[in-house]
C-alpha cells in the first residue's frame, strides 16, 4: 500500500479539497494534504453513497427485495434487481432455477451490461481518450465528442439503446421492471419480441468490436504513460466460472495476487462473509474491505472489468476471447496493473455481452413459458453478481413474518474504495506538487477515479464538466487559496 | 414502454418513485401506459439521457413530464427549444439539451417540446409524496386526460396553445390557468 494515506504529521500540513457542489445520486470529494513545501502527503477519497438504504430495505417483505433495490441507481438497477432475486430465490428454495429463467436473466443481465459499459465509455470517458486529459473544459464532453466524431458519438448512443431494448423486453421496462421473481421469472419472452432484438444484430456486433479497437488503441497509443498512469500492485477479486471461465451472472469466487498467484479458488459465493472483512476508517462513510486471509493492510483489492480479465482463465465467446488474448500478452500473461486499461478490459466485455446476447437469442429455451421453481423455505438468502462496477453483493436475511430483518450491500464501488485512493495518490504525487491547482490537474485526478467506474463518476464527470469548489487551507484552517469551477466550465 | 409504429406524442417521464415527490413523472407514466393508447409513445426512466435522443420521431410532438422545484404549487406547460447544455452535473440531461443532441445527431429541425412541470418540494428516499405534489399529479393528470381525449392528430396543437414560453421561477401556475 502507497503510504501516503496517512500522512505521519498532518497538524502541519495544508488542505486541498476537491469537491462537487450540486446534488448527485452519489458524490465524493478529494482531499489533498501538502506539506510547506507543496508536496502531496496524504490522499483521501471520500465518497457518501447509499448510506441509509439497508436500513430503507428492512421491514419490507422479502418478495419486495428485487423491486425496491432498483432505486438505488438510475444506471445498475438490473444489477441490483438480479443480485436481489439470486438472494430471495435462497429464500423461497429456488435457487436452481429452470434453463429459461436463468437464460432470461442472464439475457437481462448482459443487456444491462452493454448498456452501462456503453454509457461509461462513451459518453463518460470518450472525451478524455478523444481530446486528452487536459485539453480545455470547454471541449472535453459528450457533446464535443458528437461534433467533432459524431460517428462514434452515435455508435455509443445505439449501443446503449440497443441494451436498454433487451432489459425492456425482459423486465417491461427500461427501468424499475419487475422479472426477477422468487424462484424464477414472471415474464417469457414473446417470439416477436425476440425478433424485434435480432434485427440489425450485426451492427450491434460490429460497434461493439470497433468498441474495443477505440479502447485498445487510445490505451496502446500514449505508453508508457498510460500504463504509469494510476497504476499500483494489488490484489483481485472477481467470480469466474468453475472451469475458469469469464462468468458475470453466477459463479465461484478466484482472488489473485499481484503476480497472478491464486489466493483462493472455487470458493461458494454463499461464503464470501468468510473471506471478505471490511474495515471502518473515521474519515470516510464507505467501508473498506480487504481479503480476510491477507488482513486489512495487504488484503485490499480490485474488482470490476480489469480483475475479471485479470482472473479469468479464458472467455467462452470467439471474438472477445480473441481480444483477451491480446489483453492478456500485453500483460505478458501477469495481471494488468494500469488503471487506465479498466477502459480496454470492459469494452472486451462489452464485446463479450454482445455475443452472448446474439447466443441467448438463437436459443430456444429463451421463449420457453418455464419460468419458476420451488423449494424449502430459508431466513437466509445470498445473492452475488458480476454488475458493471464489479462483485455485488446482496445478503438478507428474513423473520417469521417474511420481513427483511437485516440487509447487506456490499456493490463495487465499496470494493474499489482502496483501489481507488491509490490511483488519486499516484496521479497526485506526479501532478499535484504546485502551490496553484489548476483546472487540467484535477481533471488527472477525475480521470484516475473515473477509470474504475464509481456511481460518483456521475458527480467527478459530469459529462465533461464538473462543478468543483478547491480549496487549500493551511494547518490553522487558513484559506490560503481557492479555486470555483461551474457547471459551464467556468473559472472563478 | 409502450410500442407504437407511428406515434402523434412521445412522452418522457422520469424520476424515482422510492423518493417522495420525485416519482410524480413515472407514476404519470403508469397512468398514460394504462391507456393503451396506439398514437401514444411512454417512454418512463429514471433520469432523461442521452440515448433518448433516438426515442425522438422527427415531427412528433414531444411532452416531457418530470417533478419540478420551478413552480411552487399545480403544474405548468412550458414550450422547448433546443439549447446547449449549460447545467450538466451528471450523465443525466436536460430535456432542452436533449433536443439540441437529437438536431446534432439525426440533423433534423427538433420537433414541438413541451415541458410538464409537476410541482415537488420533497426528495427524501423512502418518504411518500407530499400534500403539494400529490395535488399537482392529480391536476396534470386531468390536464393530460383532457388532452388525450381530444383526437390524436389535435395533441401537438393543443399542447401549443396551452403552454407558456419560459417559466418564472417560483410562480404558481394552476391547472384552471392552463
């Protein structure tokens, strides 16, 4: 771990404090202590998010899980419905499910996938990797990236339609549908329907290997900066198939180590309370866990598209395995470090979720009327998944009276806490040493936060432009210096 | 989201029904939805955002419905244009923005928009709509009842000359003076 958390004198150092001042689903502030000498000495992200909606669950019957959850985002809610519905079928017994409402999870879940990731990249991050991380404010946002390559701009508006279109088919509704039932699913999918989903497929094949090509190039075509960039020795979590294989719906967890040594494997994913622990710090709201194994120091880890790449032995789909291949040489057969290649990992699997939706559509289950099973009742149930950010985790447990009694999220975001202060600490160190902070400087450090993905990437980009407040207060909480961005970019 | 082939109105409804007086525009949405309406194309979400601008049918009027902190009590229809965006805090848009990227992209004139404010006060997760906003609902909703049962082909005059041109801030605007 980079030992600049926590810095060994900070009643002498200044405060630099990186903060959004609109209302957001979910926001974080940056805080940079310097020394006398300007020099970054400690590194905090801090980040309020979801705080309260465990307590907001309990009480609600059990059935109500996979509904209520949604509202947690505008952006993962089939995330959080599907983790929902694998923890209630525990409940009710049904874990097994029938093929064709797992496939129509499944369906569901890569729809949502393609979406998210589709969203991210182009929209959130195309303009970093199009104009650069410190081109002026003016230019780096979704609506420049429309002007100036309108083609991409568009093959990412139709991408993330397209997924919006494959949840809507399945769940009813783009968002807060209501498929995922105890036990199994509510809604076959029509014929008609699935028709409509195949129409044009091939385009959606074809942006989603140009996805990659963007991905992979803007990554490739400014070395050795981007693998530098934010990068750090850690340690991997993720789900994988039993057979090793990339698995985002249900699997077994696999933890590597920063040499791609495996720390533990097959492991339940009823059992992740029995090696993930999470540590309470007094200055964020977010826990930190860590691999209970390893202890809080060393155990922090990675999750999300570059541990899932990291970890997994192969890719069952043709063309995103053969992109993982390229992934996988580039790290010489090591884990990936570089933060910046969490861009070309999930458009790998953007490529892979498009494929799977071409397989799951040609397959006949998907229409099937089969849709539910039953079994023993439980007061126990947990649900685990691979969302966009990463591992998510959803644990309830319920009384007599089919009331949630106690609920446990933990979502991606919370996993790459860590991960996510040690990318700010590495950009920092190398950009933030001068007494004046300047607008392309922090966006260095937006730009490290944003490779992973957090629901805060809402606040910390802002389609380009984020409403900032700097402030550099010294060690007697005297302003020293300041600095306003708006939400049009300007400077005051 | 209703399937139409060939829409008179698209409407766009969004908020979060789990956050009090924010789920004024998909409960409209539920409402609209309950209709059945062929000519009526729903479109509910939790946020307006990009990829909305291909749910946009050149020459189909527009309504946008969303709770709104603008006016203090009822509802108001305001008429659209497209503008750049200028108040982007989150991936999320507004509806004039909206307009703007659907002329960009499909390099067509915006068709007709309006704006269903719904007035809210109250945010707070978990907590119902309040008194204010419940009432607001209730009014839009006879508004849009009013509307839509006037022949499809009238709803985009009808939304013309019904709305305002720019709201002020704070004013009232009551479903009688619509």
């Amino acid at each position: 771990m980079n030992n600049l958390e926590t810095a060994s004198n900070p009643e002498n150092l200044k405060r630099v404090v990186i903060e959004p001042i609109t209302r957001v689903e979910g926001h974080g502030k940056v805080t940079l202590l310097t020394d006398e000498d300007n020099i970054v000495q400690q590194a905090r992200l801090h980040i309020v998010e979801f705080r309260g909606f465990e307590r907001f669950i309990q009480g609600r019957p059990y059935w109500d899980a996979p509904v209520v959850v949604q509202r947690l985002c505008g952006i993962c809610p089939v995330s959080h419905h599907l983790a929902a519905g694998k923890a209630i079928d525990r409940i009710v017994g049904g874990s097994a499910l029938t093929p064709a409402a797992r496939k129509l999870r499944e369906l569901a879940h890569y729809g949502q996938l393609l979406q998210s990731h589709a969203l991210h990249f182009f929209m959130l991050c195309s303009p970093d990797l199009l104009f650069g991380f410190e081109s002026e404010v003016a230019q780096r946002n979704f609506f420049a990236v429309v002007d100036k390559y309108p083609d991409i701009a568009i093959k990412g508006i139709r991408l993330r339609k397209y997924g919006q279109e494959v949840i809507a088919a399945v769940l009813g509704k783009r968002v807060h549908g209501t498929g995922a039932i105890p036990g199994g699913m509510n809604k076959a999918l029509e014929a008609a329907e699935r028709d409509t989903l195949i129409t044009d497929f091939e385009h959606i094949l074809e942006w989603s290997k140009d996805a990659v090509d963007l991905a992979r190039n803007s990554f490739m075509a400014n070395l050795p900066h981007n693998d530098r960039f934010g990068s750090m020795r850690s340690n991997y979590l993720s789900l994988v198939r039993e057979d090793g294989a990339l698995e985002l719906y249900d699997g077994v967890f696999r933890a590597k180590d920063p040499d791609g040594n495996i720390i533990f494997d097959g492991v339940s994913d009823q059992e992740y309370h029995q090696h993930i622990r999470e540590e309470v710090r007094n200055w964020s709201y977010m826990k930190f866990p860590y691999l209970s194994a390893l202890g809080s120091e060393a155990g922090w880890y990675r999750v999300g598209p570059l541990a899932r790449m990291n970890n997994c032995d192969f890719i069952d789909t043709p063309l995103a395995e053969a992109e993982r291949q390229q992934y996988a040489e580039y790290g010489k057969d090591l884990p990936v470090e570089a933060s910046l290649a969490y861009h070309w990992a999930r458009m790998i699997e953007l490529l892979h979720c498009a494929e799977k939706i071409q397989q799951l559509l040609d397959d006949p289950d998907i229409l099937s009327s089969d849709l539910l099973v039953k079994g023993n009742r439980t007061s126990e149930g947990i649900g685990v998944i691979e969302a966009t950010r990463g591992t998510l985790i959803h644990h309830y447990e319920v009384d007599d009276n089919d009331l949630i009694r106690k609920a446990n999220l933990i979502v991606a975001t919370t996993h790459n806490n860590q991960a996510m202060n040690e990318a700010i600490r590495q950009v920092a160190q190398e950009k933030l040493n001068g007494e004046e902070i300047d607008e392309p400087l922090l966006n260095n450090i937006e730009v490290a936060v944003r490779a992973y993905d957090p629901c805060l990437s809402c606040a910390t980009h802002a389609v380009g432009k984020m409403p900032l407040r700097v402030e550099l207060v010294n060690h007697k909480g005297e302003l020293v210096h300041s600095l306003r961005r708006d939400s049009d970019g300007s400077l005051s | 989201m209703a399937a139409s082939a060939d829409p008179k109105l698209v409407v766009f409804a969004w908020g979060n029904l789990s956050r009090a007086d924010d789920g004024a525009g998909p409960e409209i949405a539920e409402r609209l939805r309950a209709l059945r309406l062929d000519e009526l194309l729903v479109i509910e979400d939790m946020q307006l955002q990009i990829e909305h601008t291909a749910d946009i049918v050149p020459g189909v009027p527009v309504l946008f419905i969303d709770a709104s902190v603008a006016i203090s009590e009822g509802f108001a229809l305001e008429r659209l244009k497209p503008q750049p965006d200028s108040s982007v805090t989150t991936h999320a848009l507004c509806p004039t923005a909206l307009l703007q990227l659907f002329e960009t992209t499909s390099r067509r004139p915006s068709p007709a928009a309006f704006q269903l404010h719904i007035a809210a006060q109250n945010f707070e997760l978990g907590e119902k709509p309040g008194v204010v906003n419940a009432s607001a609902t209730e009014a839009a909703w006879v508004f849009l009842a009013d509307l839509l049962g006037r022949p499809p082909g009238d709803w985009g005059q009808a939304l013309e000359r019904s709305s305002v041109e720019r709201l002020e801030p704070m004013r009232s605007v009551s479903a009688t003076a619509i």
